[in-house]
C-alpha cells in the first residue's frame, strides 16, 4: 500500500502525519484503529492523521499540541512524501 505522509521534527518532537480520507478522521473509532495500524511503521513517533473537506481545508486528528502547531502552517510547507508500507 502507499500512503503519503511526512516525518517531521519540530521543537525537539518527531512525529509523523499521514494523509487520510475525511471518513477516517471524522469518526474517533476510526481514527483510533488507523493510527494504531499507522504505529508499527512510524514507531516510537506521535501519529497525525489529516484530511481535506471538500474546500480543501485540512483536518487533523491526533495529539493536540501537534494539531495546534500544524494549523498554524500552510500544507505546502509539510514535506510530504510517499511511503510504501506491507
């Protein structure tokens, strides 16, 4: 499968966000059952999950002091990537 997604390092913190469909984030079960998924290959790492609505705004799910820092800056600033995970 291939997700894309970003490592970063912030303030001392690595974490990783990984582009979601908006189903996955606007249900907590859901959200819940993908990042634990998501953890065996981003481990050791708090995982955040976003999607976009139909406007393109972006939705995070996951930690929120992370969630905070990322709507303060614009997505093209993320260094996303695709990651091929088995």
């Amino acid at each position: 499968m291939k997700i894309q997604g970003a490592v970063i390092i912030e303030q001392g913190v690595t974490f990783a966000i990984i582009v979601v469909n908006q189903t996955v984030t606007n249900y907590t079960t859901r959200a819940v059952q993908v990042r634990a998924y998501l953890s065996q290959f981003f481990p050791n790492m708090p995982i955040i999950l976003m999607s976009q609505d139909k406007n393109g705004t972006p939705h995070y799910y996951g930690r929120k002091d992370i969630v905070e820092f990322l709507r303060s800056i614009r997505l093209d600033q993320i260094p996303w990537k695709f990651y091929h995970i088995y």
